[in-house]
C-alpha cells in the first residue's frame, strides 16, 4: 500500500512538472539540454533555467522593464578573456555556451542581452551592438548595447563594466566607433546612429547571424 501511495506521488509530482513545462513560452529543446547539462554540469542548468524563467516572467512586461532586467541577470556573470575561456582569441559564445562556462568576454555579455531583449519583442530598430574605446579599462575595445527608447534619441547603454544603465552622453569613458545589427551598420557620429554604411557585412556581423539562438519561443502559448 505504501509503495503505491509513494508511485502515486511520483506520478503527481511528474504531472506537475509537466504541466510547469507546458506552460513555458520560452524552452530549450530536450535533446540540446540534455546535452548542455552533461557537458556543463547542474550549476550551469540552474543558470539557464533561471533565465527561462526571467524571459517567461517578462513576456507581457513593458519595455523598459524588459531592458533592466536582462542587463541585470547576464551582468551577474563573471568576465573572463575568449583566450582563459575558450583557449582563443576570439571566440562569439552563444547563450547556452556563456551561461554554461559561467563566464565570458565582453562580445559575450553584449550578444546574450541582445538577442535575449529582441526575443522579448524589443524592436530590432531600437537595440543596437556598438563597438566603443574604452577609456582607463585594461580591455579598450569594448563592446556594448545601444538601447534606442524613441529614434534620432541619445541611447542607453548596457555595459558589463558599468553596469548602470546610463545615457551615452553621461558615459565619457567610451568613445563610440560604430553599431551594427545582423544586417545593418552604421558609423557611429558623436552619441547618435550616424550614417548608414552600404558595404560588405563585417566579420562582427557575420559572427553575429552565425551564433545559434538554441532558445525557441512556443507559438500560441496559453
């Protein structure tokens, strides 16, 4: 009788479980998780789950909203160079690969917020990656967000070394080179979006389109 009662609790707690994981509007598909887990370990699994369940909470948030708290849940992350992390030079994590290691370089950091803020339905036109110069930091080239609340308006910017989200204009210690999207570049004219450059997409660009979102967004959730 008691071995029954105890299966009968397991099939409930399963059945919640379910029911939990039925209800997630954002997920990872299983076979990728399962491979994550093995690969990174349980530590790195609480950390995806606890940005799942931060993109689930903000699904009907409002943008601003959005933006701080995807600036403050990657900023939780130690910064660490592509060469201690990666054994390379330069190397553009996905997500899964940044949260895994629990660590990353700027482009890290920059690229995770990104992605993570457009997949929340911030609108592409307002979030940009800008490269700057990074005045009195051991690491001067620098890469960061550009949030855009209204066009033609100074950005906000999204740092992992300040990480205040503050106008541009009250961050002097960067100097601002150029912002692209997966599909659009512009060199950077004082704190604002200069002028659209028509050329052949940077490596940064193409880095960019080549990451992996591994993170998928379920059509009509309930």
């Amino acid at each position: 009788m008691k071995t029954m009662m105890r299966f009968a609790l397991v099939l409930l707690v399963m059945a919640q479980f379910a029911v939990a994981g039925d209800k997630r509007v954002f997920y990872v598909d299983e076979k990728r998780a399962e491979t994550y887990k093995k690969e990174y370990g349980e530590q790195a699994e609480r950390r995806l789950n606890s940005l799942l369940n931060m993109m689930d909470s903000l699904v009907s948030s409002d943008e601003d909203q959005i933006v701080v708290e995807v600036n403050r849940f990657f900023n939780q992350i130690e910064y660490q160079t592509d060469l201690k992390t990666w054994g390379q030079k330069d190397y553009w994590a996905s997500r899964l690969e940044f949260l895994g290691k629990g660590q990353g370089d700027c482009e890290d950091f920059a690229v995770a917020k990104y992605l993570t803020m457009m997949q929340l339905g911030v609108p592409e036109k307002k979030i940009f990656l800008t490269y700057v110069k990074a005045a009195g930091y051991k690491d001067a080239a620098h890469l960061v967000v550009s949030y855009y609340k209204e066009p033609g308006t100074v950005p906000f910017v999204l740092d992992n070394y300040n990480k205040r989200i503050l106008p541009a204009t009250q961050r002097p210690d960067l100097v601002p080179v150029y912002s692209f999207s997966a599909n659009d570049l512009f060199l950077q004219k004082q704190q604002q979006l200069g002028k659209r450059v028509n050329r052949t997409p940077l490596k940064t660009q193409r880095n960019l389109k080549s990451i992996d979102l591994e993170i998928f967004k379920r059509v009509n959730n309930p």
